[in-house]
C-alpha cells in the first residue's frame, strides 16, 4: 500500500550572517520502509528523532528534499494541483492534538463535510447523509454536528478528527501521535477504536508513537527511527521479545513496569546526553556518541541489513 525509499526531508535555516553558510537540519535523512494493505506500521522513537516530519513529508505537507514516496505503486512524490488532489482522498491524517486540528469558529458537521465539499466526494444531496453516518460510526450522536468543538471533551474532539479523516474513504491513515493528549480511560477507547475501524474498513494505518504499550497493542510491524534515520525494523513479536540495536533497547528498558520492578531497574539502559544537533550530525552510526557499548567501527555508517525477517543498523549485531 505504502512504500517508501530514500526519504529525505533537509531544511534550510536562516543564515546567521552576509558570510556565513546557511545550516541545514537533517530531519529525515534516508528512510525507507514499506506497508502491507490492512496492516499497521508503527514508527517509534524519542522526540526529535524525525517520525512527525516523515507522516507529513508522506502526506505532501513538509517538502521532499530526495526520495520518492509510493502509494498503491503510484509514485506521488511529485504531483502537484488536481492530480495531488485526487489521491489525497486515498490518504488521510489524524493530528495529535485534537483541539487545534479543529476550526473553533466552524461547527464540528461542517468540519467532516469540508472533505466532501472540497474533493467532490459523493453528489451534494447525500453528503450529509454520510457526515451523519461517520459520526454514528465513531459513537457520536447525529444530532451533535451543530456543536462547535470547545462543547466536546478531548477524547470526542479526536473522534470528530477519526471521522473527518474517514469521509473521503481513505485507504491510508496516518495517526500521529492520535492519544497522546488523552488520559488513559479515553485513550484505551480510542485505540479500541481505531482498532474497530480497521477492521470493518480494511484500512492502512502508519502510527507515529513514543508509547511502547499503544505500540505493543495497535501495530504489526515496528520501525525504531533516530536522529532521522531507521535503526531497526521488526514485526511486533519478534521486536518485544528480542530487540537487537542498542537504542531499541533503552527505549524498552524505559517503560515503566509493576512487574518485576527492582530487576527490571537494574537491567536499565541508561543514555548518557542528549541527542546530537541534526544540523550537523555526527559521522558513521549516529547512536555511537550515545551508545553504552561503541566501539572504533562505529566510525562508519552502519547499513541497514536483514537478519532472519527483521531489519538492524548497528555493527554489534
């Protein structure tokens, strides 16, 4: 459904003075993955390593520096005007916070419909037919399209997000970061359904997520990203069993457990520092600076290389 090779998104920065080159930060720097249909790929890692930029370099709503991004075999890395415009009824994106993806000025049945209306989407007389049914479909009563979305609580208003990212029938949904702003109780309703909808609509998601355990029950397949680049890449079980890159298993070690807590304490990876400038990132693995066991190797860029199903960037391994 989604394939993507050689993902780089650089930006420029502003130049500090008449004489100075201008910087660039590496947000994403060479990622490739791809996304079976029906399925959910999950692209994890701590803030700044680059999974936001990806979604929306993915949408066609941060700029490509090089690379091409596949959709259903369709290259769509360079469409522009009407052609971009009809595949983006086929790809759709839920924002993480789901009181600013929302107009406050317009009531909630005119932020679904605006997809519709602005796509073309089904003749006039039945879009509201269909407003009604998506919000039925995510357990919001028809009669609360005429509120507006400071009336909702958070979890409702990322409901309100689900259903406008569904009315155009998408095929690939992109869910950055989707519960992070929701307490726990509405977020496990959420994920439930996300989940719901997967099945009965036979969607596609790439989930953008730092939390382990929403990882663990939502996806198939995980991407471990840092400092913009793809560390790691495993199908859930065979990751949550046995990660292999160091970094993987930090990110492990750090979520928090009521079992076994002293051992698991003292089995921690601490990570020494912060991560390196993506304007200038360092030389050969990216994680050596960071890493608890670099050696001299890692001076030179590790590739990104299959073992037994699962894909590890590290010269350890």
């Amino acid at each position: 459904m989604l394939e993507v090779r050689e993902l780089k998104v650089h930006f420029k920065q502003r130049r500090q003075s008449w004489f100075a080159p201008a910087a660039t930060v590496h947000a994403v720097d060479g990622v490739s993955f791809g996304v079976k249909p029906g399925t959910t790929l999950a692209l994890v890692g701590e803030s700044g390593s680059g999974k936001t930029t990806t979604a929306l370099a993915l949408m066609r709503l941060a700029p490509i520096t090089s690379g091409s991004v596949l959709l259903d075999g369709t290259d769509i890395t360079g469409m522009e005007g009407a052609a971009l415009r009809a595949v983006r009824r086929r790809m759709q994106i839920v924002f993480q916070d789901p009181y600013s993806s929302l107009n406050p000025r317009m009531r909630v049945g005119a932020t679904v419909r605006a997809p519709l209306d602005l796509m073309q989407v089904l003749p006039e007389a039945e879009r509201e037919a269909r407003v009604a049914e998506l919000f039925a479909s995510v357990g919001l009563r028809p009669e609360q399209r005429a509120l507006f979305p400071h009336q909702f609580s958070g979890g409702q208003r990322q409901r309100i997000n689900i259903a406008r990212a569904l009315a155009t029938h998408p095929e690939l949904v992109v869910c950055d970061e989707p519960v992070s702003a929701l307490d726990v109780a509405v977020r496990a309703q959420t994920l439930n359904l996300l989940a719901r909808l997967q099945r009965d609509l036979g969607l596609t998601y790439l989930f953008i997520s730092h939390d382990m355990g929403v990882v663990e029950y939502m996806c198939d397949e995980i991407a471990v990203m840092y400092l913009g680049q793809i560390v790691e890449r495993a199908p859930r079980k065979v990751f949550f069993s046995e990660p292999l890159h160091p970094y993987s298993r930090a990110l492990m070690s750090a979520v928090p457990s009521v079992k076994e807590g002293r051992a698991r304490r003292a089995l921690r990876v601490r990570l020494k520092g912060e991560p390196p400038n993506p304007i200038a990132p360092p030389a050969g693995c990216r994680f050596a600076p960071r890493c608890p066991q670099a050696m001299p190797k890692c001076a030179d860029a590790p590739p990104l290389r299959e073992l037994g199903g699962r894909w590890v960037a590290c010269h350890l391994i």
